[in-house]
C-alpha cells in the first residue's frame, strides 16, 4: 500500500487511484510518469544478475551527488508505489536510466535544495508578489444540491509549493482570495465523502460548482486517522498498550496510512527490535506486539475493520480560519521539526534531515537555506536570543549552534560542560527575555541533566536532575530512560523541564547555586512539551495517557482534561498564546486544538494533510498560530513533504457553547503509574524473590556488558529441574516487579542463586 495519498507538486498518490497529469511543451513530466517511462525499459545489456553489486557499485560510483540523490529519489517513490513488485530490477532500471545522463523535468528537480555551502545561502526558491484582487470560489453541495458546511477547499500553487485552505460556510459556498496570478490545482475534501480534484484553475475564473460524494469501502477506511486507526489494536493489557503508545509512537504516528503498509512478519520484528533500543518496550508487549501489528494493519486485515464514523466537520470559529501552508525540504527526506518566528515578516524552521536552518519569506514564498557545517548534525530546536541571534540544539552530534541573520554566520559550540567535547542529545531550548545575561537553557534527552550556555562567552553548566525515586510522590510511572526532554520559563524566572520516560516535571531555581531542583510526578504518562503560562500555571501535554494536564506549583495541585478519544491521542507539544489561551498539538488525528482554561472546552481545527505530525506551535506578531509537519519518516505524510503551516483566525471570540466540554478526570491507575501487580508478600514466591533482588551483583561477572555467553554455559550446566525453577522465579519477578530498573541484573541474581543453592 502506497503510504501517500495525495501530493500536489509532484504526484505520489496511492493505492488505487493515481492522477497523472499531462505532460507539458516544456518537457516537464510528473514522477509517476517518469517511473512508468523507466519500468517499460528492457534491463540494460551489460547487466549480470549474479554480478549484481559489482555492477551498481560500478555505476554508482560515475554519478554526481546530485544524481544519487534523484536515483535514491526515484527508487523510493517506487518501492512505495509498488511494493509488490520485484524492488531489486526496478533499483537497476532507475540507476541505468539516470547514468546515461537523460535529462529530467522541472517538477522532479525543483526540489529546493541545492550543493552545500557553509554560513551562506546555497538555494533560493524565488517568490512571486500576490496579484491583487485574485480569488478562486464556488459553492459545495451533494448529489440532491443541498450545501454542505465545513468542507476543506485547498488551492496549491504549484510554482511556489504552498497551499490556501478555507471552509465553506453553511451555504456551502467558499472564497479564496489574495492568492498568485498562476494556476492552481484545487481539492475539496473532507471525512466520509470523495475527495474531489480540479486542475489548473485560473484565479477569478467563473465560480466552481463541486458536488460531493459518499466515501464508501477502502475509499472510506483510507480517510481514518491515525488515532483511529490505532484503537482496532486488541490489547490484553492497557500496560502493553501504553507502552506501544509511548515506545512506538515516538517519532511518528502509528496507524497511518504509512504505517499500514502490508509488512512480513520479519519486517515488522526488526522494526520493534529498532525502537526497543530507542527507549524500551517491556518484554510482555516486544513478545506480542507483531502478531498485534499484522492482525490489524495488513491488507486482509483493513477488510475485516468496522466502517470507519468520520468526526464532525468544523463549524463555527474553526470553520472561518484560513491556513497556509509552504512545503519544506526534500521530499522523503527532510525533518522540519521545530520553527520560529524571525525578523517581521520571517519564519525559520530546522530541517533535521538535512541539516539545515531554513528562512521563509512569508510575503512573497522565498525559502532561503543554510546548511549546518561539517560535523554540526541534526538541528532540532531553534530560538532567539536576547541580541536578535538564533540558536539550535544538533542532536545528533552533541553541540549547539549560533546562527546571526545578518551576517548568515553559523558558529558552532560544545552542548556539554568543559572539559567534555560534546554533549549527548541536546533537545529543547529556551531563552527568557527577562533574563539580563540572556542564558540559553536547553535539555539534554541523553543525560539526566539540563544545561545553559552563555550566549557571549560559551561557558556552559550542568545541573544534574533527580534519580529514581526522588521525585514528590516518587515512582509513578517511572521507566527505562529518564529522558530530560520540554523546557520552559516561568514568571518568576525558575526553569521547568518534563522527563517524558521517567514521567516528572521539574523546576530548576537559577538563583540557588546547586539549582534547588524539584520534580514531581504527574497523574498521566509522557509529560513531553509544556509551557507556562503569565500566572506561572505549568500545562502539560499527557503523551502517553492523551490529556491535558494543568499543575500549579503553589499548591501542588495537578488537573487532568481528557482529550476527545483520549485512549488513543498522543498529544505531543502545547503552547499558550498572550491571551492565555492553550494551543495543543491534536498528534494523533491531524488538528490544532484550541483550549480555553476559562470554560474548558475544546476547539479542533483540522490540518489539510493526512499524517499531520505537528512537533511545536508558535505565534506571530498578527496573532497567527503557527505549527510545522514532519511525520519521521516524512514519506508517511501526505504529499512526502515536510511543511510549515500558519492558521489566521478568525477575528471576535468563539460563542460560548462552541467546541467541547473537556471532562476533569482521574485515570485509571494503570494509566498513571506502573506498579508492582502482585505485592511482593502475596506472590507464590516473594520472599525467595525479594531476597534475591537484594542480593549484591555476582563477583567477577561483567553485568555491564553482553552476558548472552554466561547465561548459555550456565544453563547448559542446569539439570531440566533447574531450568524450569530459573524460569518461575523469572516469570515471578516480572510479576511482582514488571517496571524493574535492570532485567538483566535481575534475571542474573536469579541464575546465581539457582547455581549456589538449588543444585
């Protein structure tokens, strides 16, 4: 199953149906013409299938970076299209296809990214100044002719790589304005019915007439969320769910249409043994979570789903906003994770995939890019400092980066205390305004620490969190990996940070020498990124548990809002604007959600695209809400595209009845901490185990490194008697202790104590 279902600018669509658009005098051609034009070539002469590497290392290595880039390119919109087919012949076809120097259409070369240049500009996408009084409009209705309120309407211009998306009102009609002198590509959509395409429409034409049809059969199923789409997952414990939620859905939304590409079993087992090393997915859930996995998202298995109930359109306030949104980076490659408001009229974004800052002109669509210097890798998060310069976190390579937009500068710095070299994982970032020496905080997700650096001289300190246990109402919920990950400023100058696995907030007082840092446990899991708002009240995204939380640190108080479907939301960023409204990532079903504390309800504006994993959301100086899209891996999305994506609103406030009364609720326990089940003392065996687990670590036994050879000589030496012994006292302690610290450890002591005393 091809993950994406519908791209304007370059024509990844799936499944069934494929729009191929023509090809024009000027020789441009559309991907999926292009791939088709190569599939019908004979293989090449020269080619020898028991020869095969030798023969692509030969090739390969004739071809610009250039070229290898477009061949990676077309191998991987075709694996996608056609995942059945033999992958092997295709990868030749491209490859001979692109060495013999065949030339190639503007649609797959205008990629925005050009060579590398260090603290320069190395590409610019030039814009087009809006035509004045351009409109494309028109009226929805259904086969009887009456109006259908809160359809989508999109327009893309194909030249600039961005799309305008209003709604129709409830006469069904809808108005596009201030939009490009160009033509358009235009797709009215929305939940349960047929998405409906018009092309190359010439603004201030006459009005479109667009009638809807029902979605029916996979046409319908296709149109899930991913929220959806992960609550047919049967589960024998809401443990094992979460932690699926909390492992699996990291980077990406599970139960996308990506996610449901038809997989072996083989397949699916080495992507779990992948995550597991990311954060770790308890035995219980790694040992069942692949037949899980292929009894719902395989092709057979989507037949067997109920039909799929599409959520309301929007109405109202959600149905009077306008969004914009600008495409990013190289398709099935770029990873625009976080974005920032830049000098008026400016947006900046970090394209993790590539390296790179990118500067959008917002006026006129011109994207400027600036690579990061060799060895800088993985921008993550951006923000301004207190002199107008910009920073970034590199994940990837331990360090921080400092880019000045006057001079297109880029200085790189160590994230790490001296006399370290390099940090271990620096993630979010923030600079507090107020702040005379203007430190620039940031979490380190590699290292149980928070750090700052000092803007002007690069003098970084370490502040080390609390351990296990430590926390106010310590061990709720606490997991493998500590994880140090949202950050934030308060009022009063204090620092907050989340531990999305160890499941803490924390408050770090820069005033105190040793920081006087604080945690506290909240009632829900995966704290990720939250915000403080003007009355110092911390509001935080339940990742894990999909609510919303709210802690006021003067009484310690937490309240817990159940986001709609909650079960299956994996809120991932929120941030409050300067009326002290909350806006939340809406992860799992593709919406900005608007929260008003005040009346506690629940306003959802839906994203254009499918896939819509949005990882932060900021505001400008109009008042606009801003968020950016990068689902990892990008091909997941919609389009392949990263993006950056702006929501005008509407002007006067919502009616008071509008959205969703949120409901204050406290979550079963299994969602809030994962204790022991069975009390060591109820267990068949809990004072044999817990004697154990305080047994030292085995003398002369390397327990920091593989015992995969210890383990095999031990238990070929144990009698079949001893064997089944070390295999209940294993499956007791994961009873009494399933969220224990180091398995291993514990597995270990328990294969000691057979070997000394149980001969």
């Amino acid at each position: 199953m091809n993950p994406i279902r519908f791209c304007f600018g370059i024509a990844l669509l799936v499944a069934a149906s494929i729009a191929v658009a023509q090809e024009s005098p000027s020789g441009d051609t559309t991907l999926v013409e292009l791939l088709k034009k190569i599939d019908t070539q004979a293989m090449p002469d020269s080619y020898v299938g028991k020869n095969h590497q030798k023969w692509v290392d030969t090739r390969m290595a004739k071809l610009t970076e250039a070229q290898r880039d477009l061949h990676g390119r077309l191998w991987e919109a075709k694996r996608r299209m056609n995942p059945n087919q033999n992958v092997g012949q295709s990868f030749v076809k491209i490859l001979h296809y692109i060495s013999r120097g065949e030339k190639l259409g503007r649609i797959l070369t205008g990629d925005g990214y050009g060579q590398p240049q260090y603290s320069r500009p190395f590409v610019q996408l030039q814009g087009i100044k809006p035509g004045s009084k351009t409109r494309i409009h028109g009226r929805v209705t259904n086969a009887k002719g009456d109006p259908i309120e809160g359809v989508m309407v999109t327009a893309y211009n194909e030249e600039l790589e961005v799309s305008a998306s209003v709604f129709t009102g409830v006469d069904g009609k809808f108005e596009l304005n201030k939009l490009r002198k160009t033509t358009h590509q235009v797709r009215i959509r929305q939940p349960g019915k047929l998405d409906v395409r018009v092309m190359d429409v010439e603004p201030d034409s006459d009005a479109l007439a667009v009638t809807m049809k029902p979605a029916a059969g996979e046409k319908l199923q296709m149109q899930r969320t991913a929220a959806s789409a992960m609550s047919l997952m049967k589960w024998d414990s809401l443990r094992d769910k979460e932690n699926f939620k909390m492992m699996c859905t990291y980077c990406h939304q599970a139960g996308t249409v990506g996610f449901r590409t038809p997989e072996q079993p083989v397949d699916w087992e080495t992507m779990v043994r992948r995550m597991d090393g990311f954060g770790g997915l308890y035995k219980h859930t790694q040992r069942t979570i692949v037949k899980r996995l292929m009894d719902t998202y395989t092709r057979d298995a989507e037949s067997r789903w109920p039909e799929y109930i599409p959520p309301s359109p929007p109405t109202g306030f959600a149905a009077k906003v306008k969004i914009t949104e600008w495409d990013i980076g190289i398709p099935l490659k770029a990873n625009v994770h976080d974005l920032e408001p830049g000098p008026p009229g400016t947006m900046y974004a970090v394209d993790m995939g590539q390296g790179a800052i990118v500067e959008l002109d917002i006026a006129t669509g011109q994207r400027t890019v600036f690579r990061m210097p060799p060895g800088a890798r993985a921008p993550h998060s951006i923000e301004p400092d207190n002199d107008g310069n910009y920073w970034v976190t590199l994940c990837a390579s331990g360090h921080m980066g400092k880019f000045d937009p006057k001079t297109t500068d880029i200085t790189i710095w160590s994230s790490a205390e001296a006399p370290a070299k390099n940090g271990s994982y620096p993630h979010t970032l923030r600079v507090n305004p107020k702040d005379p020496e203007g430190l620039i905080w940031y979490t380190d997700a590699g290292r149980n620490s928070v750090f700052y650096i000092h803007p002007r001289t690069g003098f970084v300190k370490e502040y080390h969190l609390l351990e296990k246990n430590q926390a106010v109402a310590a061990g709720k919920g606490e997991s493998r990996g500590l994880t140090p990950y949202g950050l934030d400023f308060a009022p009063d100058g204090s620092i907050w940070y989340s531990k999305l696995n160890a499941n803490r907030i924390g408050r770090i007082d820069p005033k105190a020498p040793d920081g006087d840092v604080k945690e506290w446990n909240p009632p829900f899991r995966g704290p990720r990124r939250h915000h403080v708002d003007q009355d110092g009240i911390v509001w935080v995204p339940g990742f894990g548990s999909g609510v919303l939380g709210r802690f006021d640190p003067k009484t310690e108080k937490w309240t817990t809002y159940a986001l709609p479907d909650y079960d299956n939301q994996i809120p991932y960023a929120l941030n409050i604007d300067s009326k002290g409204i909350v806006w939340i990532c809406g992860t799992g079903n593709d919406t900005i959600g608007r929260f008003d504390p005040k009346t506690e309800r629940l306003i959802e504006i839906p994203m254009p695209k499918q896939v819509t994993f949005t990882r932060e959301i900021e505001f400008d100086e109009k008042g606009n809400v801003w968020t950016c899209s990068s689902n990892g891996p990008t091909r997941h999305t919609e389009g392949g595209r990263g993006s950056l994506i702006r929501i005008e609103l509407p002007k006067g406030e919502p009616a008071a009845d509008e959205g969703v009364k949120l409901e204050r609720i406290v979550l079963p326990h299994h969602q809030v901490a994962f204790v022991r089940q069975v009390p060591w003392h109820k267990s068949p065996h809990g004072e044999l185990l817990k004697k154990i687990d305080a047994m030292p670590s085995p003398k002369g036994i390397p327990v920091n490194k593989t015992l995969d050879k210890h383990f095999k000589k031990r238990m070929a030496s144990f009698t079949e008697k001893q064997r089944n012994r070390f295999n209940t006292l294993r499956q007791g302690m994961d009873l009494v202790d399933p969220n224990m610290e180091n398995r291993g450890l514990s597995y270990l002591k328990i294969l000691e104590y057979i070997h000394h005393n149980e001969k």
